[in-house]
C-alpha cells in the first residue's frame, strides 16, 4: 500500500498492523527486506560479524519486523547496530523497544537528535508514544560505519527533516554472487517541503532549496540496487515474484538517477 490521498491515509493508520503483513526476502547477498508490512521499509544486514538494522517502523507492528528476521533464519538479538534515516515515526516507532530488547546501539544524526529534541510534536502529531530514546553515536560523514565485512557510508540529506541522511554500501561478492552498489536516500517524502507545511511547522523554507541541491548531487552516482525508504517509491515489493537464480530483478542502475531526478522536478515545483 502507498497511501497518498488524505482518505487513503486514513485507512493506512486505521488498519491492522497484520493487514498489511509482508513475507521477509532477501535483495542482494547480506541484505534483506524485513519490514513485514508493505508500505515503511526496514532493511536487515548480515556483517558476518552481527546484524545491522536500517529503520525500525511502527512500535505496532515492531513484532512483524521481528519474525521476518526469524524466519530468514537470523536471531533478532544478534542486532549490534539501528541506523535510524529520520526521526519521523513510521521510521522510528519501535526503534526503543528493539533497541532495549537486542542491546543494540542507535545510531543517527546530530541534527535530527537536534530537530526532536526541540520539535517533538513534529515527529508525529500524537508524538512519539513508545518512550524516548537516546542515540549511542552520531554519524559523521567522514567516517564510515564498519561493523565485520560491512562498510556504510553516510551523507547528511536534509530536507524532509533537518537531518535526514542517507546510506551507501557494497553487499556481495564472496563466490555467492554478484557484488552490488546499493543506495537509500534517507526521506524522499515531499509532504514536508511545500509551502503549507513550512508554515505550520515553522521550519525554514530553506530546507527545500538543500532537498533539492542533495538530490542533484546524489543524482550521478553509480548505484546498482536502489532501496527505498518506502517501498511504493519504487514499486520495489512488485519486483520479488521476479527473484531467480539466474536475475536479480533489483539490480537496475537506471532506478536511482531517475529517482533522485524526479524528486528533484517535484520538489522545485513547490
């Protein structure tokens, strides 16, 4: 489900969190799909030295994230890392819970650290309704998270919150298969950029003109496999009854470039 009107909204957040219940499946060698629902992605990688979790979403639905790493045959408690891409709630929900549940460490941006800290009601309109949190590190730019045979590369992409940021890395490649460049722009979402929302919220409008310069630059790079942070913005969950031995339906370098171009159009409408 990509809910997008104000009704179909409704329905997303009325909903049954097994309503919109997702089987786990693996993209790329050591990465994996494992919201359980169809709509908030959240993405498993195997270290080879422990887990690494890119989102956790609703806390309601905290349990379906739990069973499909189950089920691909981790244990959730090998989490050593939660990289959080923004502070929105449907990207950090049940981020406390596993957190406390796995002993794993938070990791996420000063600025979003900064954003909650002072706007929490912007998180959600009911705020945030499973407990607060406190990040164990702050990304830096710089400096890539490693954890075993994995290395993520940050890029602060401010624009849906101030510190929304997005992650870049290699999976692949031991004699299993194919080695691929993969990319997720932390928050692509326009909800928060248009002139309405700058004036509610107070942020500065100047966000905009930064979700647009990222995008741009972001817009050339060599990426193979694009994740999205949503999976409708890429229609990534059609693409699984594709999955074979012989092609892997994600590996399609076109995806990011056209995907950073079309935000960015939509994004200097406004």
């Amino acid at each position: 489900m990509n809910p997008k009107t104000p009704e179909e909204f409704l329905e997303f957040y009325t909903r049954h969190p097994w309503d919109g219940w997702t089987e786990p499946f693996e993209i790329a060698q050591d990465l994996y799909y494992v919201a359980g629902n169809d709509w908030v992605s959240s993405y498993l990688l195997d270290s080879g030295d422990g887990l690494v979790i890119i989102d956790v979403p609703f806390q309601e639905s905290l349990y379906l994230l739990t069973e499909s790493i189950r089920q691909l045959g981790f244990d959730p408690r090998d989490i050593r890392m939660i990289l959080l891409s923004h502070s929105h709630i449907d990207h950090c929900g049940g981020l406390k819970a596993l957190a406390a549940y796995t002993g794993a460490k938070i990791w996420m941006s000063r600025e979003d650290w900064q954003f909650i800290n002072e706007r929490p009601e912007l998180m959600h309109k009911e705020k945030y309704c499973c407990g607060d949190f406190v990040p164990d590190a702050f990304y830096n730019d710089e400096t890539p998270i490693k954890l075993g045979r994995l290395s993520i590369q940050t890029k602060l992409s401010p624009g849906h919150t101030p510190g929304t940021t997005s992650f870049f890395f290699t999976v692949g490649g031991d004699g299993k298969g194919e080695r691929y460049r993969c990319g997720l722009h932390g928050g692509m979402g326009l909800n928060t950029l248009n002139d309405e929302y700058f004036k509610q919220s107070g942020l500065p409008v100047s966000l905009r003109e930064q979700f647009i310069k990222g995008l741009k630059e972001m817009e050339g790079m060599d990426i193979d496999i694009t994740i999205p942070s949503h999976a409708g913005q890429t229609q990534f969950l059609e693409l699984v009854d594709d999955i074979s031995p012989e092609r892997n339906p994600f590996a399609d370098k076109s995806k990011w470039g056209n995907l950073m171009r079309a935000s960015r159009e939509a994004a200097e409408k406004f």
